[in-house]
C-alpha cells in the first residue's frame, strides 16, 4: 500500500461541494466522495462545527485527513468527513460562525478573511492499495473527531449494495426503525445502533456473519421484516401498562426462543406488576425476561449485607448450615432459607451460613 501527502487547498475541497442525502456527498470538483455508503451520517453540532472554522480562521492545523485513492482520478474520504462537511457547510452558507462581535455568514466576511479561509490548507494523505489494506488502514487511522461505533466498522468492512439498503430503514434520524422500535432499543440510528441491534437479533447475535452472506444483495427488506415482527411481539406479549423498563433488553433472544410458545398476557402482567413491587428485585429492566426464562440473574436480586453475613455467621458460631464444618467468613456464603422464588425475603431471619462447595451444591439440586 502507497500513502503521499495530497496538497490541496479549501478552494479545492469544497469545489462542487454537493449534498444529496442518500445519493451521497461530493466535493474537490466531484471528484471526492466525502461520505461513502458505509460512513455514518454527519453527527457534529454547531459547537463542534464553528471549532472547525474557528481553528482555520486562526491559522491552527486540523488533524491529518485520509483519503484513498481510487486510482482513476477519484478518492473518497477515509478519515475527516465531519471536518470536510463542516468546512463546505460554512463556505455553503448553511450557519453562521462569531466573527467581530457578530454572527457571520462566509459571504458576509470581508473579503481577506474570506481568502484566508479558502487559501487554507488542510493536511490530507490519500493512501492507494487493495480493498483489505485500505479497510485495514481505515480501522487503525480512523481515531479522531467522533469515533466509530463497531457497526460503522462493520459497515465498512462489509460494504456493498445491502449496506446502504439497510440504512433507509435504521440509520437516519426519524427513520421506520425509531418511530417502530424507539420504546424498545437503545442507541441512536445515526450511530448505526438500531441496525446493529436489528442484525443481532436476526442472527442470533452473529453479525459479523450475517453481513458478509448479504453484503452483495441489493434489499435489506428481509432484516426490516424481521425487526418488525420482533416489535409487534414484544408489543403484544408485554402490554407494560405499569411502565417498566423496555429500552435495552434483548428482545430477539426472546423472540427466537419464545415466538411458537403461546403466553398467558394477563398472568404475565400481574407478575410483573408483583415483582415490580418487590424490594429485592433491583433491576426492574429483567422483570420480562425473567418471567419467560425463570433465570433469576435477570433481576440482580438484592443481595445480603455484610452486616447480616456477620451477625448470622456469629449466630452460627462459624458452623456451616449444611455440612455443620466450621469455616473462617471468607470461605463462606450468604444463602436464601426459604428461596427467593417461593417468596423467601433476603432478610437477617431468612439468611442462612454456608460454605461454597455446599452452597454450590444447593444451588445446582
């Protein structure tokens, strides 16, 4: 792989500067493509865009830019799409930055400051190689500004007709995957959140996978479809009518392995609505998983105090409850009596001393 310095001025950069959404963004006389398919959508506020300009204003380096070069007279931009954006954006006329007091469109600057601006010269490296040395390179360089999320790593290492596909759907603000799923996934769309989280569920967390077998078909509708089916379940088995925590659980997990089995909505509700009312359930978000699975590592049941393990250790002289050996507190562990799926409290009354291996033992009967 070949990488040179590429002089270039912001004339030159934001020459035929064009913004066509989906179709892309252009710049450098059409000649660069400042936002590929598998790039994110601009994410810099006003705070981090004026920076921009404020820094060429005062003559300050922006960090090193990649691109890579094509090898047909075209480049797109590996490393400094939001700084390249925020650059055309301001000589576009499209916000304004203080400048004297004031706020100041480019046009309205004085002519001299207007030529400081576009006689600035940005710090570019365009880079030349294979499709593999040029993503590799893109993965390791790609540290500055905003950084990639793992899926917009992955998009990019997976690039082709699917992923822009799948983009319309879960990777714009507002887009199908938010208005349906808002209430159910976190993360934002244009950090590639919502696309990551649909192609987890879909694939049994395989993604990876599951990108580079679709990255060449030209409809992501399969994955749209399936994300919708995952929503209208969770909808439909879990009306929430008490409000607990949706955002965050992995509802296609659940949806994979509970789909075929019929659920009794009614009883699921008032036991959620029990164990949202129990103190020692201290992660409400688990309440439905565990309702499905009965693991109760889904709900981080409130665990007992150090004070309650001394004050029952002394209690028991140091004996354990079970095999009646007597062990240092270290070599021992705080059990439920009366376990806490029968509605044994943890309370001092309902702890009981025991050492690990029979505590391991109990556990697993």
């Amino acid at each position: 792989m070949e990488i040179h310095l590429h002089e270039i001025t912001v004339h030159d950069l934001v020459a035929g500067y064009r913004d066509d959404g989906d179709g892309g963004v252009v710049g450098y006389g059409g000649a660069l493509d400042i936002r590929p398919p598998y790039q994110r959508e601009f994410v810099y506020g006003d705070k981090e865009r004026k920076a921009v300009i404020d820094s060429i204003l005062k003559g300050y380096p922006l960090n090193v830019m990649y691109w890579s070069d094509r090898g047909d007279g075209r480049f797109e931009i590996i490393d400094g799409q939001q700084r390249t954006i925020s650059i055309a954006q301001y000589v576009a006329g499209d916000f304004s930055i203080p400048f004297d007091g004031t706020a100041q469109y480019f046009h309205n600057l004085p002519s001299d400051i207007q030529c400081r601006i576009l006689d600035y010269e940005p710090l570019v490296y365009a880079c030349s190689g294979t499709d593999s040395e040029r993503l590799a390179w893109f993965k390791i360089i790609n540290i500055a500004g905003v950084r990639l999320t793992d899926q917009e790593l992955r998009n990019a290492n997976y690039a082709g007709p699917w992923v822009p596909h799948a983009k319309r759907y879960f990777s714009r603000s507002g887009c199908a995957a938010y208005g349906k799923g808002k209430d159910y996934v976190k993360g934002s769309p244009i950090r590639q959140e919502f696309l990551e989280t649909a192609i987890q569920w879909i694939s049994y967390g395989k993604i990876e996978d599951y990108m580079g077998r679709h990255k060449n078909q030209k409809s992501a509708e399969a994955l749209w479809k399936h994300f919708e089916a995952v929503i209208d379940w969770v909808e439909a088995t879990f009306p929430n009518e008490i409000n607990l925590p949706m955002k965050g659980v992995d509802w296609g997990e659940l949806y994979n392995e509970f789909k075929d089995k019929p659920q009794d909505v009614d009883a699921i509700a008032k036991e959620a609505e029990i164990l949202d009312d129990d103190d020692d359930v201290t992660r409400k978000l688990g309440i439905y998983p565990y309702i499905l699975t009965r693991d109760e590592s889904r709900l981080s049941i409130r665990a007992f105090t150090k004070a309650m393990k001394r004050k029952v250790y002394r209690k028991q002289e140091g004996i354990c409850a079970i095999c009646k050996e007597e062990f240092n507190i270290s070599d021992m562990e705080a059990d439920h009596k009366k376990p806490w799926s029968e509605g044994g409290p943890t309370s001092e009354e309902n702890c009981q001393m025991l050492c690990r291996t029979c505590n391991r033992e109990k556990a697993s009967k």
